[in-house]
C-alpha cells in the first residue's frame, strides 16, 4: 500500500468516526477520494452505463419519468472500478473503521438515478442477500454526483446490532431468498421514525459514506434536475466466512459452493486481497 494512501486513510478516518462507526453502523467520510480518483469512477461508471453487464437491473417501474438501473460485480472488466479499487484509501479505512488486520474485496455495485426518478430504495439490510457471515465488514456508497439531503443514504442509527430482517425483491416485494417465517419482518420505520435516530446527509464527490451491512438504510428519489450516479464498494474484515445458500444470492456467485465450503474464509481469486495491517 502506498505510504500516501495509508496516511489519507489515517488522517480522514478519526477516532471519533471510528467510535460513532461500532456505535452507529455508519459515518460519513469527507473528501476520502481525490479529485482524480472521482474523475476516474466517473468514467467507470459512464463506460459501465455504455455497456452493461449480464447482471444489471432496472429497478425503475416503466411509468416511471427517470430510470433507476444497477449493476454488480465489474472490476475485473472495468480499469476505472479496478483503480480506485485497487488505488484509494477506501480499504484501509475499512480497516479502520472495523478494526480489521486483513480486508478483502467482495464486490461492487454500481446505482445509478437519473433526473426525475421517483424509484425509492427501501428500507433494508443487505446482508441477508448475500453470501457471507460475520460482524466486521464494511460497506461504502460513493456518489460521483452532489447528492441534496433529500436524495441521499438513510440510515437507522445502531440497526447493524440486528437481528436479521426479511429480505425481499424491491419491486414486488417477494421473499426470493430465506424462506418466509424463517426471519423477522421488517417494520414500519417510516411509521416509527420519531422513536429512532435517522442518519444521513448530503454529500460533495469525494464524500464517502461508510456503513456495516446490517444497517437498516434506504432512500427516496431523485429531483428532475440532477442525476445520482453512485459506487459502492462491498468489503470483509478479519471474521467474515463462505455461507453458502441454498437459493442464488444478490450478488450471485455461480460455482463457489463448489470451490469454498462453509465457515472458511473468502480465500478466492474473486475477493482478492485490498490491504493488510502494516507489520
């Protein structure tokens, strides 16, 4: 890792954000990218709408009046994504932030919400979607766009204590994935908003904001004369292990049952290795 790197990480990454991160489940990290790393997401995320990949969604209904698309799993095939990836101080402020020796990519997901569209985000977890288990873990929402507070990330402070809530498909709210009655469902927050501590805020690029899986997050639409176009980053700290399922993840990873068992680590070309703890 790049001494200057480290030292950016160091020096946004305070132990205030640190403490309110484990009390939290989520911070707001001001200018952790550089202007030259958001240029290069900016351009990742423009080719990537160019040329979508196998895996993207329209999460926007067709009345919709501006389209709400995602995409996951392209840094292999993305010099943008691969670079700041691989480039920035997002890891080792994971590392930071989760008191991690070791973090470990998992994967990316690229959101994008052009002007006008009203798709909200609803209010969820995202780890019960995905393949793996364990309480050190990191994920980062990074516009490339100035987000307004009302468009922006919500969060339920101090949610990523749990338990597990019910995952369910956004657009027609299914249960695709643990069956239904195995978890808890998810409550009304909007109803129950004055009974918790809401978190968010509007963000410059460069802003990051940082969050563990488990938190409760959501969020609205977008107005007419702005665009939202968002990278996030998934990654595992030092706990997190291969939980296989038995129905296909979101993000899917075809054949890794196969290669990982259950319970190890996510030893796998497909989560290299972003940082580790200088001796």
């Amino acid at each position: 890792m790049n001494p200057e790197i480290e030292a950016r990480a160091r020096e946004r990454v305070t132990p205030e954000l640190i403490a309110a991160f484990r009390r939290d489940g989520v911070v707001c990290i001001r200018a952790l990218l550089t202007p030259a790393q958001v240029e290069r997401l900016r351009a990742g995320i423009d080719a990537n709408l160019a040329e979508p990949s196998p895996r993207a969604k329209v999460a926007s209904r067709p009345g919709d009046p501006g389209f709400f698309i995602e995409d996951f799993c392209n840094w292999q095939d993305n010099a943008a994504y691969r670079e700041v990836i691989f480039g920035s101080a997002l890891a080792p402020a994971a590392g930071l932030l989760t008191g991690s020796r070791r973090i470990r990519l998992y994967h990316d997901h690229m959101l994008t919400k052009e002007p006008g569209t009203r798709a909200p985000t609803p209010w969820h977890q995202d780890q019960p979607y995905y393949n793996v288990e364990g309480d050190l873990n990191c994920s980062f929402w990074i516009p490339v766009d100035p987000v307004r507070r009302a468009s922006t990330l919500e969060f339920v402070a101090g949610s990523q204590r749990g338990p597990w809530l019910m995952p369910r498909s956004f657009m027609d709210n299914q249960a695709k994935w643990f069956p239904d009655g195995s978890l808890q469902e998810m409550p009304d927050i909007e109803a129950t908003c004055a009974e918790r501590t809401i978190l968010g805020w509007a963000l410059e690029p460069g802003d990051v904001v940082a969050f563990h899986m488990l938190a409760l997050h959501a969020s609205g639409g977008v107005d007419g004369d702005r665009r939202r176009r968002v990278f996030s980053l998934r990654v595992l700290g030092d706990d997190m292990v291969h939980a296989p399922r038995a129905w296909v993840t979101s993000p899917p990873f075809p054949g890794l049952d196969q290669r990982l068992p259950a319970g190890v680590p996510m030893d796998d070309p497909l989560f290299p290795v972003l940082w580790e703890q200088p001796a």
